[in-house]
C-alpha cells in the first residue's frame, strides 16, 4: 500500500494538537474582523477564540473567505512530489467555496502526477461535524486501510454524521441571512432559541424553535437520542461560541443519560462563528439519519 497524506481544511474546528497526531495536512481559510485580514490556523495564533468572539460582541463587522487553488496546489504538490497520494476531505461545498478549489487543484495536478492517486470528498459536514468525520477517517488509515477504502468509506458514510446547533444571539443569523429581521427581533424579545441542523446536502437549517437556553440544550439531546447509534460507544464532539460552561453542561446530560465516556470539546473556529455568534452550542455524533 502507498502512503497518502489526509488534507482538510480549518474550518474542522479540531484542536491543532489532535490534527498533529492524527498526521493531518490543514489548509487554514481566513477571516476579516474590522477591515484587517486574520488566517484561521487550529491552533489560533492569528485570533484567539475569546478575542474574536468579543470582536464580534462589539459588533465589528466580520466576513470569511474560502482557501484558494493556489493554496491546495502548494501543499497537494508538495505531498506528491515525495511520491505519497493525496486525499481531501473538505468542508460542504453548500457552505463554502473551499471544497471547489481543493477539487480544481486535485484535476490540475492529475495531469502532472498520473501515477498518484488524488482524491476529493465533499464531507458535507461543517466545524467540529467535519473534524468528528476526518477524526474517523483518519483512525480507518491508522488501522491500516488504504486511500481508496477510506475515500469509499467517507462517501458512504458521510450522511451519518449529525450536526445540531442551537445560537444564542439571533442576529448573526439575521446577518447571514439566516432569518429575517422581524424574526430576530420578536425571537430575541421572547427569548426564543432556534434549533438547526446540517441537512443532507450539507446546508445549515433551522429545523425548531423552543423558548429558553437550557431548552435549546436539551433539544439538542432529544435530537440525539431519536438517531445516535450506539451512543456509549461514540466518540462524541462539541463546539461553542466562547461559552464553554455550557458545552460542559451539554456534555453532562449526555454522559447521565447515554453512558458516553468520551467527548471532546472545543471551540467554534471563526470560519463558521462570524456567521453564528458567541453562544454558539453544536453537537455531534454518529446516526441512523441526519
């Protein structure tokens, strides 16, 4: 079997040490708070989560851009010219332009390297939801499997990987264009908490709305329990908008009520928190269904 490096990118959202164990490649995207550029590299050198989520409390403005093909070129020509192969595995292409620059530069570099393998999978997953997949990915080539049956693996198994989010601030949302207006303003009044999933064509929507914080929390573990597999057996993620108490609590009720031994917990990268806000929750696992 040749050796194959994995690339993804950072809005996986994973602890920078834990891509370092797993031999994982990053391509970092950016983001912009307040007209001044910052790269979104894991382990956040640019932008510490708590300093960006306090830009963002401040209502400076903040936008995202994907990586570019001239990025993946570098790093994918770099890894094939040692004669390894290559596989992606990029953030939903429903949410961002990365996956596409990632494919565009795979399709140029066929051409120069016609005896390596390189591979594309659009996850369909976004933040800690990507992170948990090629966490996954990942632990299949450690045990020995090759790049065509982890690819084969990632196409097949990708719509079992469930995100649930639920906000505390509606009007990033409004910002993004998530909800309107009028719904940020009376759901903010009422102090409603809208209830979001990724759906099976990797797009982030809003799927419930219930009153309250903890209701919102405990939505997310209702949602868990009506499709996780096995849930004891799980490696189980979650992410936050710098409200790590809270992802301490989520992580409580389900360790109480599924017997999960393991959960990781780790922030919202910026790629996906300047579109979502502090307050973010988001929790994922392995299902039946999204």
């Amino acid at each position: 079997m040749r050796d194959y490096v994995i690339i993804t990118d950072s809005s996986c959202d994973l602890p920078a040490d834990l891509a370092k164990e797993l031999e994982l490649e990053v391509i970092p995207l950016t983001v912009t708070v307040n007209g001044k550029i910052y790269t979104n590299y894991l382990d956040e050198r640019e932008i510490p989560s708590p300093v960006f989520y306090n830009f963002l409390r401040e209502k400076q403005p903040a936008t995202t851009s994907a990586a570019n093909v001239q990025q993946f070129l570098n790093v994918m020509d770099s890894i094939l010219s040692t004669g390894k192969d290559v596989l992606y595995l990029g953030f939903s292409s429903a949410l961002s332009g990365t996956y596409s620059a990632g494919r565009i530069a795979a399709d140029e570099l066929r051409g120069k390297y016609p005896d390596r393998k390189i591979i594309t999978v659009d996850t369909l997953c976004a933040s800690l939801g990507q992170g948990l997949f090629v966490f996954k990915c990942a632990k299949l080539r450690s045990m020995g499997k090759d790049i065509d049956e982890v690819a084969s693996w990632a196409e097949e198994n990708r719509l079992s990987l469930c995100h649930w989010f639920t906000v505390d601030d509606l009007h990033h949302l409004k910002r993004g264009g998530r909800i309107s207006a009028a719904t940020a303003i009376i759901g903010t009044t009422l102090g409603i908490k809208p209830v979001m999933h990724v759906d099976n064509e990797g797009r982030l929507i809003a799927v419930g709305k219930v009153r309250g914080r903890k209701a919102s929390i405990k939505a997310l573990v209702e949602h868990m329990a009506e499709t996780a597999i096995e849930p004891g057996k799980q490696d189980i993620f979650i992410s936050h908008g710098d409200c790590v108490e809270d992802a301490k609590y989520l992580a409580e009720l389900i360790k109480d009520r599924f017997n999960v031994k393991r959960v990781l917990i780790n922030p919202v990268g910026p790629v996906i928190g300047a579109h979502s806000g502090p307050g973010t929750l988001a929790l994922f696992f392995v299902g039946s269904k999204r």
